[in-house]
C-alpha cells in the first residue's frame, strides 16, 4: 500500500511520474493509520483493507475524487508552492473552484447518505459560527455550520484546525502554525472572496515562508 502510495496512477502520469505521489515517506503511514482511526480501513494480517463504512463512501464518491492521480497532482502542486513557483491562494482558489463545481454536478447526497454515523461531540456545539451566528459540531467528517451558510470553519490553507484551535478562534483568539514550510495566523474573523461569480467564506490568515 505504501508502494502504491509513493507511485499514484503511475500508469497515468508522463516520465516524470516518479516526482509524483501521495503524500511523503514521513506522511503516508499517518495517512493510513487515519484511514484506520476512522473506521474507513481496517488491517487483517499484513493486508489492510477496506471496511463496510469505506465501501459504502466508496461507491457514494465520484469517479474524479477518488482519483488517486488527482491526489498525487495536488501532492505536486504543494511541492511547488513550498518551492515558490505556484502562489498557494491561486491554488486555494483552484480547490475552492473545484469543489463548487463538483456540487453543482452532483447536487446534495444528503439523502444518499443515510448508512454514515454522523457522531457528534458529546459536548455538543463548540460554539457559534462567526458568519452566521449557527452552532458550530462537530461531525464524522470534520467541523461544519449546522446553518449551513457556506463558511469553511474546520480548514486553513488546507491544513485541519483541531477543535483547540477552532475554539480559540469561535472565542475571538488568533491562532498560528507552520504547514508545508509556512508560517500561519489565522484570525477571528470571516474572509470573503469572489472566484467565477461565487463568493466563498473562511478565517482570515496572513502567512510568509518559514526562514531557513
């Protein structure tokens, strides 16, 4: 599996698909141990393989995001913001793009997936959504606003917040991190932005490239 991992759809990519994979060597094994934390693979012997829950979103995915090229493109595109050719707002915006474009063919599964354990927190809400004013859960998948009024409130240059640093912001606190050579302040406030006529909503941040 890290084999695989390291060499993603190579039989898709040009001659330079050896510069392309998922993840790193320090990366791919957490990786997995996420993929098992959540229940979505489990390991049987020296196999690991996918679990009733890990079929089920399987077969509930598009073809084009369980793209493993896909991921190994966006492995390379990080490469290349770390290394200053490609801006990493342009390819925020890129994600964002995406994204949107995916609901719009796919529209809500809402109804679809009915077979997913959404388990909340027990502590219910972690507080309230800066755009909105909504509760703010958590859920299987991440942080979401239960108004579901748009804004991005679990992820920040795509690096997860944790719920220590999503509850600092919901309480009006800045939080900072380094991520892919980055270092981040995010800020307790909402960022609007206008991408092909669609307006999108996360925190604030600033960031510069980590010395040395």
């Amino acid at each position: 599996m890290l084999s695989a991992m390291e060499h993603a759809s190579a039989a898709d990519f040009d001659e330079n698909a050896e510069k392309k994979g998922i993840g790193t060597p320090a990366t791919r094994a957490t990786v997995i141990e996420e993929l098992v934390a959540h229940k979505y693979v489990k390991r049987e012997g020296k196999k690991v393989i996918a679990t009733e829950d890990g079929n089920k979103l399987i077969s509930l995915l598009p073809d084009k995001i369980k793209s493993a090229k896909l991921t190994a493109d966006w492995e390379s595109d990080f490469l290349e913001i770390e290394q200053g050719k490609k801006n990493a707002d342009d390819f925020i915006l890129e994600i964002q793009k995406y994204i949107s474009e995916l609901c719009d063919e796919y529209g809500s599964v809402d109804d679809k997936v009915s077979f997913v354990d959404r388990k909340e927190s027990s502590a219910g809400a972690i507080g309230a959504c800066p755009k909105c004013g909504k509760e703010i859960k958590s859920g299987k998948f991440g942080f979401y606003c239960t108004g579901k009024c748009g804004m991005n409130t679990s992820a920040v240059f795509g690096k997860k917040l944790t719920e220590s640093q999503l509850t600092k912001l919901l309480s009006g606190k800045s939080i900072s991190f380094t991520s892919n050579g980055y270092e981040t302040t995010v800020y307790p406030e909402v960022s609007e932005r206008e991408y092909n006529g669609k307006t999108y909503y996360s925190w604030k941040s600033s960031g510069k490239k980590k010395d040395g």
